[in-house]
C-alpha cells in the first residue's frame, strides 16, 4: 500500500513540469518548518534538514525570513526522481503569536499573489505598528509569476486552541485580489503529545477546525500526525543521532502529497476574469473590499468549478432563446398571414359585403321585406 502510493507521488512529483508553490503557515513553534522537513523526508526516505527548525515556543521566532525549500533535488533523495523538474518549493512563512491582522492578512496575500521576492525579512514588517496595509501593497506591487501560490498549508499545535484570528486571516488572503482561490490544507502537528486523541477536548477541537475550513464530510484536505522531531519519542534520533524513519509518520506525509499535487486541485487557481470573461472588475475584487465579498463568493459560485450552477444557468438560458423564438415565429407568421393576397381578396370581400348589407338593410327598413333581403345575400 505504502510502496503504491509512494510510487503514485513520484509520478505526481515529475508530471509537475510549472513552478508549484506551497506555502506553509501557522503560529510560532506550531511546527511549520519540522512539517517541511517532514514531508521531504517521506518521499525521499532519508533526513535532510531544509528548514530551520529551532527551539520555537512563543515568541522565539526561528523562521524570519521568508523563504522557499525546493524539494526532492536528486542530492537529497535516497533514489532521485527522474525526469523532476525541481519546480515543486514549500515556503516557510513566519508565524505570529499576537498578530497585526491587518498587516499580517496583507502580507500573507501579497506572499500568495507572488509579491514579496523570496528572502524577505518579515518580522520588522509585521512588527512596525506604522505601517499600513496600503503602504505594504505599494512596496510590493510587483509580481513574480514564478513566484505565485497553488497550495496553502496551515499547521496548527493539536494542543492548543484553534487560532481563530489567524484561521480567519487566512481564508481571507487564499482569495486573492485577481480571483483565484488557493486551495487550504489543514494539519494538526504534535500528535505524539495528545494524550487521549478520544477526548472531548480533542474532538472538540478537531471539529472546529473541520467547521472553519469547510472540511466536514470530506477529510481529505485534513492531516493529524507528529513530525519528524527530537521531540517527538517515535522517530526521536537522540541518544544516537541517527534518524529512525516511522512508517506512520511517512504514510501520513505520503498521502498528503498525493493530495497536495492533484491537478483537480488546480481548477480553483484560474483567474475568475479567465473563468467568468470581462464582467468583473478587478477592484471590486479587492481583499480590502469586504462588501464586495459577497458577490465575490457568488461569483466564484459560477465559475467553472461549481458545474451545477454552471447547467442550470445553461438550461435557463436555452429556455428563454427558444421562448423567444416562439414568440418571433408567432409575430412573423401572422404578419405574413394579414399581408397575404389570400387575405387581402378576403378583405375586399369583407368590404362588399358590409356594403351590400348596409344597401339592403336601408332597403328593408324602407320596404319592410327584411327576410326576403337577408335570405337573398
Ligand atoms: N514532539 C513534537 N515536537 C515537534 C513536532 N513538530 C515540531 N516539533 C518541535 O517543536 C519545535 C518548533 O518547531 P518548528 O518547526 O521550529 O516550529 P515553527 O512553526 O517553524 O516555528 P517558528 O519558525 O518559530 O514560527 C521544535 O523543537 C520541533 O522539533 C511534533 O510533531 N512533535
Ligand atoms: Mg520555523
């Protein structure tokens, strides 16, 4: 099973030809970078330490800058792919313990819009209070195409509270300003800490997270798992040094990639202007215009991807056309019918007729003989 899906995310890995970019969010120390490290180590079956990980817990800030860690490279991999492009990169996005939202939901979506250049310092950004969600957009109004966002993956501590604002933020800045909506993936890290994951505080917790990202009834976005860690004993390399692999840590990361690279994923990714034409306009798209969220999600509704809507616009459509093309046979016909010379011989016979009756009835009303005249006619 292990050996099919491996070999199955091997195949997904080479077939990525375009640049694939997945960025990695969350809270300080929830285990954003282990995650990264985590997810090469399951498909290249040997330790590589890409990102950083340090000591995290609040405050501690191991990752600052923003930066990506092009995956599976042939050096790094216990039997390298062949044929891999090396397009596939996951970026390490700083975390925050009390978030600017404001700053922080325009930073993440500037990031996802493919704007801030890789290596930028983001802690003084997020952390000068003066600095407006306007005056960041200015700074960074260039795009980088090969620098845009096709998955967002937000990790949180699978012992701590959901953190609903940066839930929030995060929802928010996957819509981004040229429509596309970039598909989230959820996962609870530290699992090897929770000590009843039949808890009610655990499900409780389980399930706001499934309620927040739309996940219920379809768990395939969602990943509960602990991380190739010191920390954590069933992979632990301490006293040894030596990386133990855990056939369920890799199982779990194996079929994350496996959804992760899907192309039907990529549906959502089309600009709405190139899924709905040039109805919109791009700035009542804006993430800064939340009235316009609405019409937005409504939008979003009939764009490819919601084929149901799509048919029954379809139906309609074609419903009205052909009424209206009743209605036009209707009006020509009978317009052929009134200037017929059928219809006009018919007219003129009309004519004569009302005129002999109107002769005959002066007649009769002067002779009295009206039924002689009437049965004459
Ligand atoms: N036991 C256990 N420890 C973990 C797990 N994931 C991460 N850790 C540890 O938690 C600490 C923080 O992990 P990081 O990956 O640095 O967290 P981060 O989210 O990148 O932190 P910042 O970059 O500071 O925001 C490290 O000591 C990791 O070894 C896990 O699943 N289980
Ligand atoms: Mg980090």
């Amino acid at each position: 099973m292990a050996d099919s899906v491996s070999g199955e995310v091997r195949g997904l890995i080479r077939d990525r030809e375009e640049p694939f970019n997945i960025l990695v969010v969350g809270h300080v120390g929830v285990g954003k970078s282990t995650l990264i490290n985590s997810a090469h180590v399951a498909v290249a079956k040997k330790w590589t330490e890409l990102a950083w990980c340090g000591g995290g817990g609040a405050g501690s800030n191991n990752t600052t800058f923003f930066m990506p860690y092009t995956m599976f490279k042939p050096a790094t991999m216990t039997v390298p792919i062949d044929g891999y492009h090396e397009t596939i990169k996951m970026w390490d996005f700083a975390g925050m313990e009390n978030l600017a939202e404001e700053t922080y939901i325009e930073l993440i979506g500037l990031a996802l819009e493919g704007r801030v250049p890789e290596k930028t310092s983001l802690m003084p950004l997020l952390k000068d209070t003066s600095l407006s969600p306007s005056a960041l957009a200015r700074r960074f109004d260039e795009i980088v195409q090969k620098q845009r966002f096709h998955r967002v993956i937000m990790v949180c501590d699978a012992n701590r509270d959901l953190p609903e604002n940066l839930v929030q933020t995060v929802k928010r800045a996957t819509k981004t300003q040229d429509g596309r909506q970039i598909p989230i993936f959820v996962v609870f890290s530290m699992m090897d800490r929770v000590d009843d994951a039949n808890s009610p505080q655990y499900i409780q917790r389980r399930e706001e997270a499934l309620k927040a990202f739309q996940l219920k009834g379809n768990l395939e976005r969602f990943f509960e798992t602990g991380l190739y860690s010191d920390c954590n004993p069933s992979c632990s390399r301490a006293p040894d040094k030596r990386f133990n692999r855990n056939d369920e840590i890799d199982n779990i990361l194996l079929t994350m990639w496996r959804v992760l690279l899907n192309p039907a994923y990529d549906r959502s990714l089309r600009s709405l202007s190139a899924r709905c034409g040039p109805l919109i306009p791009p700035s009542a798209l804006s993430r800064r215009s939340p009235r316009s969220h609405g019409a937005f999600t409504a939008l979003t509704a009939l764009a490819p991807r919601s084929l149901g809507a799509r048919f029954l616009i379809a139906i309609l459509g074609a419903l009205t056309a052909k009424v209206l093309s009743m209605f036009k046979t209707i009006a020509e016909v009978t317009a052929r019918v009134a200037l017929s010379p059928r219809c006009r011989r018919s007219h003129g016979a009309v004519g004569a007729l009302n005129g002999a009756l109107a002769a005959l009835s002066a007649l009769s009303r002067r002779s009295g003989q009206n039924e002689v005249a009437v049965r004459a006619r």
